[in-house]
C-alpha cells in the first residue's frame, strides 16, 4: 500500500498576512534591541532572538506564497514551521528571569516557593527541555515524507508544548503566591514607591497568559491532526499564535524591565549612605553614630542618644558624662526660647552646631505611614521624638500579620500569620524622623514594611518596628498605654 504523501499546508498562504506581521515583529524586535543595548538588560537577549525568530518565520510564509499552490518548496516552510513553533520558548527564557529579578529588587526572598537562585534555573531548565522536544519534534514534521513520520512529530511536538504549558502553569502560580504574600507581609523595598514591583508582576501575568494561550492553541491543532480544522485553516494561526506573541513583544516594549531593574543599584546606594558616614557632613568624618541598646527610651535620653560619638578628649567626656546624668534639663513645650537638645549636645561638647543633613534631598524621601503599637501611640511622646512644633494628629489602625508579645514590660511585634493588630498610624513627612524613630526604638527592634489599614477603610503601604531578638526572650501578654502614661507621670 503506497503512503501518502504530506502536504505543508491545506491552504494557500496569505502573502498580505505575513507581510503585516513581518513588519510589526520587526519593529518591535529592533525596539528591543535599541533598549537591550541601551539599558544593558542582557537577559532579554532570549526575547530579542525570540522576535527574530518571528520575523524570519513570516518571512518563510511569505516566500512560501510566492509559490505555486501544491508545488510549496521545503526551506520556506521550514523556516515558518520551526521559527515560529521556538519563538515563544524564548520569550518564556527572559519572562522567567524576569520575576527573580523582581524578587531581589524587593528584597522578597522569604516570600517566595522557591528560592531565586533556583527559580531561574529551575524554570529556564524546563523551558530548555520544552525548547528541545518540540525543535526535535518539529525537525522530523518538516523533514517528514509520509503521514506516519508527520504524525510522530506532531505527538513529540505536542509532548514539548505539554512541557511548556505545565512549566507555565506553575509559574503563574508561583508568581501569584509570591504577590499575594508580599502583599500581606510587605518588605521594606516593596514598600517604598519608587519600585513598582506590582505593575511588572502584572506585566509578567499578562504575557505568560499570552504564552499559555498559544501553547495551548498549539496543542490542540496538533492533536487534531493534519486535516483538522485549526490546522487547516490559516486564520486560527494569526489569531492564536501570530496576535498574541505580538502582543507580548510589545507589552515589554511599553514596560520594560530595565525600568525598574537599574533601580535596584539606586536602592543599594541608598541603603548604603544611611549605613556609612558621610564624609562632607562636620562630626562625622572620623565616627560613625552608634545606637544603644536600651529598648525603650526616657525623654531625657532621645537626643543623646541619637548624636552619641566618641569624645576627643577628658574634657568632653566629663562634660558628656554630665549631659547624660539626672541633672540634664529636660526641654519642654514652653521652653520656646530655649536652646534645643541637639544644640546644647554640640554647645557643650566645645563644637559649633550644624544641622544634621538634609536627608530629604539626600536620600529622595518620600512620605509614609508608620504603625505604631507601643509608647509612640501617645501623640505627645512622639512629638517629643519627632521634635514636632505641635501635637500631631494620629489615625486608628490595625495591621494583619503580627502579634504582640512581651519583653519584659515592653511590647514586642511578631510575625503571626492572619493575626490583626490594632494600633496607631501616622504619615511621616521627613527623612529626619524616620532616623529619630530607628534610634528611639534602638536596635532591639528593626523596620519592616507593612499594609497598614486605616480606620477609614483604606489599606496603604507603610512600616512599622518588629523585634529583632530572640523569640525565647518574649512572653505572652499585653501593652497598656495608660499605664505607661500614668508612669511617666510618676517620673
């Protein structure tokens, strides 16, 4: 019995189809190759050859119109055949890199199913093997001369695009479980508002949905077999392949990660200045600013402690030694007139006083909400820690992860999953005040991003302090803040 023999399309091939998408795809492939070479963003490099790929495969369409119909020559439809069937497993390459990056811009590595240095490998890894199976597969379609050899490289090319779609699924899970818990328990990174780490996600969701649904538009033409309908009809192809991969070159277009990954280097810099001492600032240069470690501060102990340096000599050292005992005169709301804390440190000392930096400028602060659970939810207190000129106005709050513990009479955050806490917040307007927060709270406890929900019903990004010791040393109990009120009275 002879074989019959495999036709390479059961259509003629639309010439003004593929000339339309050549030019779309190239456009956008050299748009992406402009900001590869631009931003330096040399994990796109997949998604680059990826958009070549798509653009020499319409070209193989095109050249394969130019021909008689039935008489279609086997280069063409190679080059159509195999480019656009390994195209998206490039695109998936760099999608994949993409939220690993996004995991250390936010700092979001505890977040995560599986840690960075492994997702990129585990799933580029997957996206490898799929590569292989379905160019192996679609290889042997393309070289096939009976519907035997044809059928076999379907059934391999459909077991590469399974591969693909399972890789894909979890992927978009993984992704979607990472955003969920940043969400609920945010870092200090994903707080702040110059990284839009939730705009990229959804750019990721978007084109991996995009390359799921051709995937699976794939699969299902070639289980359908040679004379099935999506296979023989070449309007399916532009609609499920061609539309929606161009839809995902372009989307990066428009929201390229180098627009937030370069920002990861900023963020260090940043980091970094708050940590090290700047040399252009007086008193700084030779000692670094040095925190106690008493948990909770009175207010005789705020300004010294934030400005507590090594002295130069026994002079100042007595003289400082003087400053931190109980005949320290404490300024209070009508001492108008009256030198502040931080002047009189520098006075004594024998220094001229200067300002502390702008930190404002210096760091590019931004407001934000802190949640506030112990001593600071006294508008007084604060202000006496902000060294605000009035009282400031706070807000009821509550936020969702944590608990509160006790360390010895003093409270104590912990991370609780679903657990609410009620407290007090309040927007912080200056860099300043955010360092005279860190060392009233003192290195016992450290900042932590958070969702702060506001009485009003709204729910913001914000941080709050957590414990930073050993949980051993916590117990269980509660904060009163009358009680702690009634005792600075009696002080």
């Amino acid at each position: 019995m002879a074989e019959v023999k495999f036709r390479f399309y059961h259509y003629d091939p639309s010439f003004v189809a593929a000339a339309i998408f050549i030019v779309l795809f190239g456009i956008s492939t050299l748009g992406h190759i402009i900001q590869l070479v631009r931003f330096r963003t040399w994990y796109f490099i997949p998604f680059v050859i990826g958009g070549f790929f798509e653009t020499i495969g319409y070209v193989g369409r095109a050249l394969s119109s130019k021909q008689p119909s039935g008489e279609w020559t086997l280069p063409p439809y190679i080059m159509q055949s195999l480019l656009l069937l390994l195209a998206p497993a490039l695109f998936a390459a760099s999608i994949y890199m993409v939220l690993g990056r996004i995991i250390h811009l936010t700092d979001g590595e505890s977040h995560a199913i599986i840690r960075a240095r492994w997702l990129t490998k585990i799933f580029v890894g997957g996206d490898v093997l799929s590569f292989l199976v379905q160019s192996g597969g679609g290889g042997m379609l393309a070289k096939s001369k009976s519907q035997d050899d044809a059928k076999l490289g379907t059934w391999i090319i459909t077991g590469g695009l399974l591969i693909q779609i399972a890789f894909f699924g979890f992927f978009i899970f993984v992704s979607g479980f990472f955003n969920y818990r940043l969400r609920k328990v945010p870092t200090d990174a994903s707080s702040s508002a110059s990284v839009p780490w939730q705009r990229y996600l959804f750019v990721l969701y978007a084109t991996s949905g995009l390359v799921l649904i051709r995937s699976t538009f794939r699969v299902v033409e070639y289980i359908g077999g040679q004379d099935g309908v999506l296979l023989s009809t070449e309007s399916y192809l532009y609609i499920f392949d061609a539309a929606l991969m161009f839809m995902a070159m372009a989307i990066f277009n428009f929201w390229h990660p180098s627009s937030i990954i370069p920002r990861k280097r900023s963020m260090d810099t940043e980091h970094n200045a708050r940590g090290s001492v700047h040399s252009n600032i007086p008193l700084q240069k030779h000692h670094r600013l040095r925190r106690s470690k008493n948990p909770l501060l009175t207010n005789s102990s705020v300004v010294p402690l934030f400005f507590n340096m090594e002295p130069h000599n026994d002079e100042n050292k007595k003289s400082s030694t003087n400053m931190n005992g109980p005949s320290t005169k404490v300024a209070n709301d009508s001492d108008d007139e009256e030198l502040s804390l931080i002047n009189r440190k520098f006075l004594i000392s024998g220094r001229a006083f200067q300002p502390p930096p702008d930190y404002d400028t210096f760091l590019g602060f931004r407001p934000q909400y802190f949640f506030f659970y112990g001593s600071l939810m006294d508008a007084r207190q604060l202000r006496k820690v902000l060294q605000l000129e009035e009282t400031p106005v706070l807000q009821s709050a509550s936020i969702t992860g944590w608990d509160i513990m006790m360390w010895g009479q003093y409270p104590a955050l912990i991370f609780k999953p679903n657990n609410i806490t009620h407290g007090m917040a309040f927007e912080v307007q200056k860099g300043v005040h955010v360092e005279y927060l860190t060392c009233y709270e003192s290195e016992t406890y450290r900042l932590k991003g958070c969702r702060i929900k506001l009485a009003d019903g709204r729910e913001l990004p914000g941080k709050t302090f957590i414990w930073n010791g050993a949980n051993e040393l916590l117990k269980e109990g509660t904060s009163d803040l009358k009680d702690w009120q009634m005792e600075q009275l009696e002080k």
